[in-house]
C-alpha cells in the first residue's frame, strides 16, 4: 500500500528545491525592479531647484520660507535630495521652499547676510519673511519635518540651532567665485538659481 494520495505525484528534495529557488527568484526580481524605479524617481538637485519657488516671491508671499544654500556638486546636498522632495510634497501648499545656488554670483548678498560657510545652509523664515532659524549640514528628514510644523503653528521651532554633514566652502567668496565661473572643469559652468 503507498502513502501517497491517488494522482499525486511522489514528492522529492529536488522539487522541493526548485520551487525555494523559483520562489526566491521571483522576489529578488521584484526588489531588483522596484529598487530601480525607486532611483530613477529620486530627483536631482538641478530639477528641485528649478521647481522652486523664486526667493523674490517668497519674500512677499506671506508664506512661512524654508531657504536652502546649495550647490550641485555638494555630496551633503545630493545625498537630501529625496528627502527635501517628500517635504515639498508634503508642505509645499503652506511653505515656501526656495534654493540659492551659491555658484551663482547673484546669491553673492544673501550668502554674506545668512554666512553661508558651509553648505547646505537652510534658514527658516516666518511669514514675513524674517529669518527665525538656521541649520548648517544634512539634517535628518524628522528634524526638518518638526521644525516645518512648528514654522507653520507659527510656534517656537524644536531645533533651533542644528549641525550635521556639509560641504565646506573653500577660500573667500570673491576669489571662488571667479575660479568656479572661470574654471572649465568647475560644476558652475552649468545654468544656475
């Protein structure tokens, strides 16, 4: 007598094996395929930037500011990318999110006012356009989400005064700015904010 049911055929380690290894197959394909889709989402500096709204807009607007000093060749600023995307979408209608590249001479005024010395260099603003805060480095996503609420509450920010990673800016503004403008191999040469 067999101990298998009827129509059933007889079960071997071999099967057994196929189907981990199909099964295994199928999920690292779909990791594989959604790891992709997720990298070509993530936006550049260039496209956030150019979506931004204009500085001379958010000085008048009434809307609370969130002012970003960046540059595209700052790791510190590539690396927030993503999350500095999520936050526009998710307050972009109540807060101004603005971008001053500071390889472009224009910005030259601003950076001496906010002492940009490191980038990025972000500096919360209240509705009347004052500045109220400012946080040098890469800040963690949460970090800017709180103080974001609280900008909009129009109350006391949680992280007044906060340090992380940057990008230091070498030499003094005048000289680098001439050497990023005239420099062919320099990431300035490109359309900058």
């Amino acid at each position: 007598m067999s101990d298998h049911l009827p129509n059933t055929p007889p079960s071997t380690p071999n099967q057994a094996r196929n189907l981990i290894v199909a099964v295994a197959a199928v999920v690292l394909s779909a990791a594989l395929v959604l790891g992709l889709r997720t990298q070509s989402v993530m936006p550049s500096l260039s496209e956030l930037a150019a979506s931004a709204v204009p500085y001379e807009e958010a000085q008048t607007n009434g809307r609370p500011t969130l002012l970003e000093f960046y540059a595209n060749w700052c790791t510190s600023c590539q690396a927030m990318a993503g999350d500095m995307a999520e936050l526009r979408a998710r307050y972009g209608d109540r807060i101004n999110f603005v971008m001053l590249n500071i390889d472009n001479n224009k910005w030259l005024p601003e950076m001496l006012a906010y002492r940009v010395e490191g980038i990025p260099h972000f500096v919360y603003m209240g509705s009347a356009g004052d500045p109220i805060a400012v946080a040098i480095g890469e800040q963690p996503r949460q970090i800017l989400s709180d103080n974001l609420d609280a900008l909009i509450a129009q109350a006391p920010l949680p992280h007044q005064q906060t340090f992380g990673r940057l990008s230091a800016i070498e030499g003094d503004r005048l000289s680098r700015q001439g050497a990023v403008n005239d420099d062919p191999r320099a990431h300035g040469n490109a359309i900058v904010n």
